[in-house]
C-alpha cells in the first residue's frame, strides 16, 4: 500500500498516469461515485491568456455532491463554504500529481459534529478515489471501484 501525501489543507498522490489520462480517470471515477464536476479550470492556460506567463499543464476539477452538499446545509447554513470542494490535477515531470481539499480537517474545524460527520464522510469518498488513481494503469485498464451501498451514509 502506498502512502499518501496528507498535509493540512489537502490530501495527493502522484500517479505515472499522463495529465490527460490522469483528468479523464478522476472525472470516470467522481461519475461513478455520484460527484458532480461543476467546473473545470485550466490554469495554465489562464496564465498564458491573461498574464502571458508558461506554466505547466494544471487543472482545477471543481466537484460537488448535492446529497453531501444537503447534509452540510441541514447542520449549518454556511457549510456552503465548504462545498463545494477542489481536486488539483497537475503535470510533473514523472506523470502527474492530484490534490483535493481535505474536508475532514475543514469540518473539525468548524466545530458542528453533523459538519464534522460530512467533513469525514467525504474525506473517505475523497481517500478512496485518490487510491484509485493511485491503481490505476498507464495502459488504459484503470482499476475503477464500483459504486457501493455505503457511499451515501
């Protein structure tokens, strides 16, 4: 088992996977777990466009889970704030890293044990789908999870 990078605001892992394959794989499998990706924003080329700058290839998923989002609300009515949430997909010289937001440092912060519990419950969601990237194959045979009964606890 791989260990991965968990700092305060985030949670990553690198992967061998090309930039392209590597976004194509985090959007199958937020799909398959019922995320929607609101937005997705490419750095690099807003960098190019409105400052002229280079930068290598860098994408922003914005993802959200309307059922998760309806659990936050109910606890508090700012935890809109929280959700919805990032994954950070960037090119590296060996393949590509992705980050996402670590909401269960968020919701402790916060303080509310129902935005605690969301917090958690989607840091797990978030575990899982970064160790699927994590398996997942350059050749095109991503070990993709199958959505279980326990995803909308």
């Amino acid at each position: 088992m791989y260990e991965p990078n968990n700092r305060e605001l985030s949670i990553s892992v690198e992967t061998p996977l090309g930039f392209d394959e590597c976004l194509g794989c985090l959007r199958t499998i937020l799909r398959q777990a019922s995320f929607s990706i609101i937005a997705e924003i490419p750095f690099d080329r807003e960098f190019k466009e409105h400052l002229g700058l280079s930068w290598r290839r860098y994408t922003v998923v914005v993802v959200w889970s309307p059922f998760h989002a309806y659990q936050g609300v109910l606890n508090d009515q700012e935890a809109g704030i929280l959700l919805p949430f990032h994954f950070v997909v960037a090119e590296t010289t060996d393949g590509t890293s992705v980050a996402a937001t670590n909401l269960g440092l968020l919701g402790d912060l916060a303080g509310r044990i129902g935005l605690r519990l969301v917090g958690a419950n989607l840091t797990r969601h978030i575990q899982q789908t970064l160790d699927q990237l994590h398996t997942a194959r350059r050749d095109g045979s991503h070990v993709l999870a199958t959505r279980h009964s326990e995803d909308h606890e």
